[in-house]
C-alpha cells in the first residue's frame, strides 16, 4: 500500500498550479507538458472506475451520503495503484467529519501540501469558473458544509473557506506543507524546491528553473487554447480555466461593499495569513 502527498487547497487557490510543476518536473522532458498530460499526473477524487468498485453504484445513482461512506475504500484503491513510491492526491474536500464520518483516513508516510491563496482573490477567480455572480459565490464561500457537484456524483465537500483552511492548517496527524500561492507565483523555482525537499524528493536549482519555465502561466494558457484542459465531469475542456493568475486582482473586481462584508466574516483567518482587505 503506497503513502499519499495530500495537494489539498480550496478551489481556485492554485492547486493545478503546483500540480502543472509538479508534473513537468517528475517528466524530465525538455519541452512542456500538454494540458492533458498534467491532468493525468497522480490521482484525483474523481476516478469512476474507483467510485463504481467502491459503492457498486453507477455516478447517477450516487448520492452525497453514498459517496462519503465509501471514502475510506475509495482512498484504499488509490493507495494501491500499482507503482512504487507515493501518490500525489488532489483534493478539495475538508478535512473534517460529514455525516459522522470523516473526510480522510491517513497512515505513515502520508504528508500533505496545503495551498493557500487570498480569499477575495479565490472569490473572482471562482464566480468565473463556476459561473455564477459574486455575490452567490461569496455565500458558498461563507456556506458551513458547502458542496459541488459535476456529472451527476463527483461530489466535493469544500466546506467554507475557513473549514477548509481550517481542517488541513491544524492537521497534526502527518506533516503538512503550508504553500501560499502569491509566493508560488512569485518565486515559483524556490517554492517548488520547497515542496519537493518536503517531501523528500532530490532536485536540484536547474530542475526547478526547468519545471518552473515549462508551467509559466502563459505557457498554461497558450496550451490550453490549443489543446484544452480536462476540467472533470461536466465540464467543457474549452472552458477558461487559467485566466489572469493574477494576485491582487480583487482589488479592482470586487465592490468596496462586498470588500467590506468578506474581511469581516474571514477577519481573524485573513490576519492569520497576512491577508489584507483594504
């Protein structure tokens, strides 16, 4: 049974982000890697295959109840994915208990790294991917339990923002890596380095500078434009996904009211992390 590296965040808070260097750091090759290929690198929450073995039960026939009683078994197929050494895990569940259950079962070896991103900036980039107007996705931000759903299953219990935050910062179970994303966006060689030392991978300066050119975000971009990008169930591969990858945009997107009302529902978790709302 193989160890899981949790790459854990709420959405939109730069997870495909450090998987896009991850993956083209662990292929050694010269030119970038595809859109395609990056989704395919380590192991999701959506594998149908896992979830049908695990439950017995087709994506349209499961509920959200169904797919987190089965989340233990699902996440002991993962672990034994033929291959050796650890799999990196997407996710963004909370880390926490749903239905008298929780959300993760760990075991030696495991280790998480968590991304963390601005919370206002998360709130424009994630009204656009779901499509939805600020105001709506600045609830489900706030929302106690909150859910998405694709494909009819696939269900990810994000939580609010601070549940998720919350769950995997004071995880003391195996150790974590807290990654914030305006540093990965800044100094993205370093901070890779930073992640791969943490979980016990060789790599040296000129690897990092590899991976890090490869998964430039223009480069992202012009390869999703040409290639698409497998976003999950349901959603269209053509569909924007990396769109400015900027920090501090919220600044000049969201209104002063709005602004306002976020700071003070996240206030003593913004400060936590240094974020500010002015």
């Amino acid at each position: 049974m193989r160890s899981l590296i949790y790459v854990a965040s709420y959405p939109r808070s730069g997870n495909t982000f450090l998987r896009a260097l991850l993956a083209n750091f662990y292929s050694k090759a010269e030119n970038p890697l595809t859109p395609k290929e990056i989704a395919f690198f380590g192991a999701g929450e959506k594998h149908e295959a896992i979830w049908r073995a695990a439950t017995g039960l087709d994506a349209h026939e499961r509920t959200i109840e169904i797919e987190w009683a089965a989340r233990e078994t699902y996440m002991s197929q993962v672990r034994d994915t033929p291959g050796a050494g650890p799999i990196y895990l997407k996710t963004h569940t909370l880390n926490g208990v749903v239905f008298g259950r929780p959300g993760f079962f760990f075991a030696p070896g495991d280790k998480i790294v968590y991304v963390i991103r601005h919370p206002l900036d998360v709130l424009v980039s994630a009204a656009h991917f779901f499509e939805i107007d600020i105001e709506a996705m600045a609830e489900r931000m706030l929302l106690s339990g909150a859910f998405n759903t694709a494909g009819g299953g696939y269900f990810d219990v994000t939580g609010s923002w601070i549940e998720n935050v919350g769950g995997w910062v004071t995880e003391t179970r195996c150790p974590i890596l807290l990654v914030r994303y305006e540093a990965l966006a800044t100094a993205t060689a370093a901070e890779l380095h930073r992640v791969l030392d943490f979980v016990g991978e060789d790599a040296s300066p000129a690897d990092c500078d590899r991976a890090a050119r490869a998964a430039a975000f223009e480069v992202l971009k012009a390869g999703h434009a040409e290639h698409g990008f497998d976003q999950g169930p349901g959603r269209d591969p053509r569909h924007t996904f990396f769109r400015t990858g900027e920090a501090g945009g919220w600044r000049k997107a969201l209104p002063p009211a709005l602004i306002a009302r976020m700071t003070a529902e996240l206030g003593d978790y913004m400060r936590t992390f240094e974020y500010d709302g002015g």
